[in-house]
C-alpha cells in the first residue's frame, strides 16, 4: 500500500511540475507579448512625431529632429524584433518537447508492436494438431485460438497508432522547421534594422557637419541637392552590390514602373531591403550554395527543380553556369537566387516570358539590370502593388518577402521596412 501511495505521489509531482513549466512558459510568452504591444505603441508616438514634424517648413531643426526620431523608432523596432526572437525561442523549445514527447510514445507502440509480433511467430512455430495435442481440454485450445485473434487486432490497432503517431510528428517538425526558418529571418531583419540606424545617424552627422548647425546655411544648401545626391548615393547598398550608379537604378526603376503601374520609389524600396537582407548576395555558387545545400536538407526534389531551371536560363544565355554568382547560403534557407531581383531560378522562369515582352529581351537575364527590375515590379504589380495604396503595397513586398506565409510577424516587419524605405526614396529622389 506504502508503495502504490508513493508511486501516485510521485505521478502527481511530475504532473504538477509539466503543468508548472508549461504555465510559467505561456506566462512568458504573454509577458513578451504585452512587452511588444508596449513598444509598439512608443514606435507609433515617433511616427506621429515624424509626420507632424514634415507638415512644417523644412529647416535645419526639423530636419535633424526627423532624423533623431527616426533613429529612436528604429530602436525601438530593434528591440521588438530581440522580443519576437525570444518568442521563437520558446516556440521552438515548446515544439521540441511535443516532438520528444510524440517520439516517446510512437517508440512504445512499436515495441508493443514487436511484442504481438514474437507472439504470432511463437504460434507459427507449432502445427495446430502440436497445439491440440498439448491442451488438456478443448476449450483451452479455442480459448488461445480468441486469443491470437485478438493479438491479431491489437497489431492492426498498433500499426494505425504508429501511423498516427508518424504523421502527426511530420506535421511537428514541419512546424519546427517553420519556427527555426522565422527565427534566422528575424535575425537577418535585425542587422538590417541596425544598418539602418547607422545611416540615419550618419545622415544626421553628414547635415550637422555641412551646415555647421547653421539654419543659413542649411536653407544654401537645400537649394543646391547635387552633393546631397552623392551623399544619398553612398548609403544605398543597391547600387554597391550590383555596381549601378543612382542614376542607372532610378533610370530602370522607372521604365520598371512606367509599364506595371507600380511607384518607382516602392520597387527601388524593395531592391534595397532585399540587397541588404542578403548579406551574401553575389557571392554564392549554385552547385554549393542551391544544389547541394537542398539536399542536405532532404529537398531532393526542390534541388534538382532549381539546378534545372538554373542550367536552363544559363544555357538560353549562351553563359557558363559555374561563373554566374548567386546569392551564398544564408543563415537558414538556401541560396541560388540571381541579380538585383533576387528571384531563384524556378521562379525566374515563371516571368521570363512576361519580362521578355516588357523590356524586349529575349531572352532576357535575371544578371541584366532593366529585366531584372521588371521581372520584381511585374511580381509586385500582380500581387497588388499597382493600386498604389499603403495596405496593397505593404501586402505586396510581404508576399515578396515571404510568399504564401506574408501574414507573420517577419513578414511584416518587412513589410514595414521596405515601406519606410521608399518613403524616403519618394521623397529624396522622386518629389
């Protein structure tokens, strides 16, 4: 009795500590997620700052003041994504334990499995008449015959669990994958973010610098934007990593727009966001970086879908496929995605005829500036771009960004990004 009572303690203890683990995790998680909800509401005072501070005149103070409350929300919006990446965290070690747990119980269904197995193979070892002749009544011998059969059941049972049990932890590690893939975007977001203070504080020391504090000199220089362009020029990461001048980008960001509808301002956002969440852009090789990295994955089929779509747009071009440069592998995914556009060859070969019949290539090259832009303004413009209303194209760079799954919390933190990316765009390259 003394033993029953200590083992139900025991079973009551681990449950109470299960329970325990899994309210003090959801209470962190809510905790993360009120945290969230806090700054956000912090980044949306600065925004309301920012656009009321350029209804006024345009002066030194504003200007600086802008600059100063952009480089805060930014901040801020660093701080949100550390919160959201601590979500993941948790999604993740939550995700583990169901897989671990899930496991468990598939392993002990299969060693039940195995156990009617040496049954039925202890009763395939005799003859029937063996089985007879050893019982001392009959009954005995229906009563084993009942009970193989249920043996038999149970295997049936078993094999459905297990099956069960298989395809709910594919649906878990899917899940897991997800979570992890979300966890390594948001992180490669967060260097953004903070590439992106950097430039505002440098905007910020460049105007203090040129006009010396003086709103004289400030009103001077307004007047005269050549070196400002210059100045824009050298922040954009665009124009370094495909080696264009701004007036080359602006050029094919316009024919781009002029035949899709889009605003040039919003493609050249998009560009610029995917250039600099690529880190590794141009410095890949398809074999290594797509091919064989899919495969380590287990993503046969996706690898030799993209090798062949790769060898194929390189064959049209009369181009040698092992001298092109992609995109490297980056920190989750894979890499293999082709010029300013970044799209992956699969899906360049989706636009190509659209894109040969914009700009008159034919066949035209995802390397090639002008049919690389217009292969990302026609995705863009057919995923709503073209109405040219803030909620269409930030849906629209968040389906860029993330296809089917653009509803997450990445997505649209990208979504923003690139929105206040072609804010500025519109305003210093386009009004």
């Amino acid at each position: 009795m003394t033993r029953i009572f200590a083992i139900i303690l025991l079973v009551f203890f681990f449950f109470a500590n299960s329970v325990f683990a899994i309210s003090e995790k959801e209470q962190l998680k809510k905790e993360l997620e009120e945290q969230m909800k806090q700054l956000q509401g912090q980044i949306g005072q600065y925004e309301n700052q920012i656009g009321e501070t350029r209804q006024k005149a345009k002066s030194l103070k504003n200007e600086i003041n802008i600059l100063e409350n952009q480089i805060e929300k930014i901040r801020l919006e660093i701080e949100q994504t550390k919160l959201s990446i601590r979500q993941t965290e948790l999604n993740v070690s939550q995700l583990q334990k169901e897989i671990d747990a899930v496991q468990s119980q598939a392993d002990h269904q299969k060693s039940l499995l195995s156990e009617y197995i040496r049954l039925i193979d202890q009763y395939d070892q005799e003859s029937i008449l063996e089985i007879i002749l050893k019982k001392e009544k009959l009954s005995d011998f229906f009563e084993e015959i009942n009970a193989l059969e249920n043996v038999q059941t149970k295997i049936y049972d078993v094999l459905g669990e297990i099956q069960a049990f298989k395809a709910e932890l594919e649906d878990r590690k899917q899940a897991l994958e997800n979570e992890r893939d979300e966890q390594q975007q948001l992180k490669a977001l967060q260097e953004i973010q903070k590439n992106t203070v950097a430039k505002q504080q440098n905007r910020k020391e460049y105007l203090l610098q040129e006009t010396k504090g003086q709103e004289k000199l400030y009103q001077q220089k307004i007047q005269s934007t050549q070196k400002d362009i210059e100045f824009i020029a050298k922040q954009i990461s665009l124009l370094e990593k495909y080696h264009l001048t701004l007036e080359q980008a602006i050029t094919n960001a316009v024919a781009a727009s002029s035949k899709t509808g889009i605003r040039a301002a919003f493609l050249l956002g998009v560009l610029e966001i995917e250039s600099r969440l690529g880190v590794n852009v141009g410095t890949g090789n398809w074999q290594k970086d797509m091919y064989q990295c899919y495969r380590k994955l287990g993503k046969i089929s996706k690898a030799e879908k993209e090798k062949e779509a790769f060898l194929q747009i390189t064959q049209e071009l009369g181009l040698n496929p092992d001298l092109l440069s992609v995109s490297a592998e980056p920190s989750y995914g894979c890499g293999g995605a082709m010029g300013p556009a970044q799209f992956m060859p699969t899906t360049w070969l989706a636009y190509r005829d659209s894109v040969a019949r914009v700009t008159g290539h034919n066949p035209p090259s995802p390397w090639d500036p002008l049919d690389s832009f217009t292969a990302a303004a026609i995705k863009l413009a057919r995923d709503g771009a073209n109405q040219r209303t803030y909620e269409a194209e930030h849906q629209a760079a968040r389906i860029y960004f993330a296809g089917g799954n653009y509803n997450t919390k990445t997505a649209q933190r990208y979504g923003n990004m690139t929105l206040s990316q072609a804010e500025e765009f519109q305003r210093e390259l386009f009004d």
